[in-house]
C-alpha cells in the first residue's frame, strides 16, 4: 500500500512540476494520470500490483470532496450575494450540458455502429 | 465545567478533531445514503457538507480551522486522480471503440457547459467578472481556478460555483437519465465527467464501474479542453 502511495505520489510529482516548469495549464495531477496510464502500457503487470489500493481509494472519492464543500458553504455569503439566478443558471446549465454530452455520444455511437445498451 | 472548557478549546484548535468529524460525517453520510436505498437526492458528499457545516455553525469555528484537519483528506484528491490512470487502463479496449464518440460527447458537453451557463447567467442579471466566473465551472477546480482568473472572473467565486456545480450533476444524472431511459454507462458517465468532474466522477463510480471509469475519462479530457476552449470563447463573446 505505501509502495503504491509511493508511486501515484511521484506521477502527481512529476505532473506538478512539468505542469509549473513549462507552464501549461493542465494540472499535475492530470498530466501524472497521463503518466501513469503510459506506464500501464509499458509495463502492464504495474497496473495488477496497483489496483487494491487504487480501487480502495477511489471507492472513497466522495470522501475527497468533502472539505472543499464545506468551504462552500463557509463562503456561502459570496453566492448568496448574487441572488437564486446564480443558483438556476448553475442547475439548468449542468443539466444541459450533461444531456448535450449524452446526445452526442450517443448519435456518433449509433452513426459508427457502437452501441452498448445495459 | 472549566475543565471541560479547556479541553474543548485544546482539541478545537487541533487537526485531530476535524480530520475524525470530516471521517465520521461521511461515513454518518453513506449510512444515511444507504438507508435512502442510495437515492440520489441523498448524495453522501451533499449529507456530509450540511453535517460538518452544521457543526462549524454551532461551535462557532472557522473553515481556516477546520481546514487545518481536513486538509489531510482535501490532499489526497491528486493522487486519487492520478489513480484514474488505472480504470482508464483496464477499460483500455471499449475506450478506443469509443474514440468517436467521446470526442462528439467532450465538445459539445464542454462546449454547452460554458455557453449556457453565459447565457444563462446573462439572463439572470449577471455581469462582467460575475458572469465571467462562471465560464470554466464544469472543469476540476485547479483548472477552473486558474482559467477564471486567466477570463477575467474571480477565482473565489469560481471554486464555489465548481463544487456546487458537481454536486448538482451528482444529484440529476441518475433520475435525468433513468427518465430518459439511456443505457449506455459509457455515455452517461461520460457526459457526467465532462459536466461535473470529480464529485460526477464519484457518483458515476457509485453507481456503476464502467461509468465512473468513462466518467475519470470525461473529466480528464474537460480539463484539458476547458483550459483551451475558455479563453477562446471569452475572447469571442466580449
């Protein structure tokens, strides 16, 4: 488990400092998922040796959000400010694009023939 | 009573405390998500926040506090994300059968995110930095941090706007899609993770694997895109 800590900590290292280094502006942590998926690729036993932890982690990310949510909240005067239209735009703008992504992942699926019901 | 006191002032400023009642109001939160038969209206993230924030509420303490236990927690959402790598991977087949559609899904999906919440917002009596801030809101919270400020928005706003927005699309997705009777998981968590990022992310995981596995996709991909695309579509419309 600390050997697999270990090493999702040194993908998110070196995505944090190329992401800084040359400046782009995905975040480390994207660009180490980048990595290590390369990685997988490479040496593919990696990914068998990683996956309890991983799933263990993942399982719990709900749990990762939370503190960030409470921040909202503890900020909650800062949307409050602008009134219930923030919140509704939010609300009818998420559910757009949701079902704006649905649409089209479906139409380009049954287009090429790919289609996975259930 | 004293004793009492001192002792609470002594465990209140200390990380401890937080870091146990950040870990005990979301397991307090899957146990109630789990008596509601995992309704989606009772999103484990959403049940916690109230919780917590309940409890800051009443003991008078600041986020900055509560932060410096949480924090431990808040840390580990990088390598959490590096860890998507690995549902990718494992999914690596149906991913480039998907290639097609993905693409289709990510532009239109990023694209209607930032579009219809300027509209919207527009609409609503929001301007200048206001309205700007809201651009970048479905993209994961680094990216949208530095893209809001990059637009001209405030980055404090944003942050607000992101967390809420991914709480929202945790709580629709499933009875949107149910009531539309879509069945592909690599589209609905696809489109999830393109228009609510990680807390989609963590639904779409909850509720089916291979939806959260295109969902880590989706939301990889929309920060990439988000971070392109935003400026861009700001430069165009103002």
């Amino acid at each position: 488990m600390i050997r697999v800590l270990l090493i999702l900590l040194g993908f998110q290292l070196a995505g944090e400092t190329l992401s800084r280094g040359l400046g782009i502006a995905v975040p480390g942590p994207v660009l180490g998922l980048a990595g290590l998926f390369a990685a997988f690729l490479l040496i593919p036993r990696l990914a068998g040796y990683m996956q309890d932890t991983v799933q263990g982690l993942l399982g719990h990310l709900s749990l990762l959000f939370v503190p960030a949510g409470v921040g909202v909240v503890a900020n909650v005067d800062i949307l409050a400010e602008h009134g219930v239209g923030l919140i509704v735009a939010l609300v009818v703008s998420t559910v757009l694009a949701i079902l704006a992504g649905v649409g089209a992942f479906l139409l380009v699926a049954k287009m090429t023939g790919g289609l996975e019901d259930g | 009573m004293d004793d009492a006191l001192a002792l609470w002032s002594y465990l209140a400023r200390d990380p401890l405390l937080w870091l146990s009642l950040t870990l005990a109001a979301y397991i307090t939160a899957e146990w109630i998500s789990t008596l509601c038969r995992r309704h989606p209206l009772a999103n484990p993230v959403m049940i916690a926040v109230i919780l917590l924030a309940l409890v800051l509420q009443v003991t008078g303490t600041r986020y900055q506090t509560y932060f410096e236990g949480a924090q431990f927690v808040h840390f580990m959402l990088g390598p959490a994300t590096v860890g998507l790598a690995l549902p990718l991977y494992q999914n690596l087949s149906r991913v480039r059968r998907a290639a097609l559609p993905m693409l289709a899904a990510l532009l239109s999906g990023s694209l209607v995110a930032m579009l219809s919440a300027l509209g919207l917002g527009w609409v609503f009596g929001l301007r200048d930095s206001v309205l700007l801030s809201l651009v970048p809101k479905s993209a994961t919270a680094p990216v949208a941090l530095g893209v809001s400020e990059a637009v001209g928005g405030i980055p404090t706003l944003t942050a607000a706007m992101v967390i809420l927005t991914g709480i929202i699309g945790a709580v629709v997705a499933t009875p949107l899609l149910n009531a539309l009777g879509v069945r592909d998981w690599r589209a609905r968590g696809f489109a999830v993770g393109v228009a609510a990022h990680g807390i989609g992310t963590a639904h779409a995981f909850r509720v089916n694997p291979t939806a959260g596995a295109f969902s880590g996709i989706g939301m990889g991909l929309n920060a990439i895109l988000t971070a392109i695309l935003a400026p861009l579509v700001v430069g165009l419309l103002f």
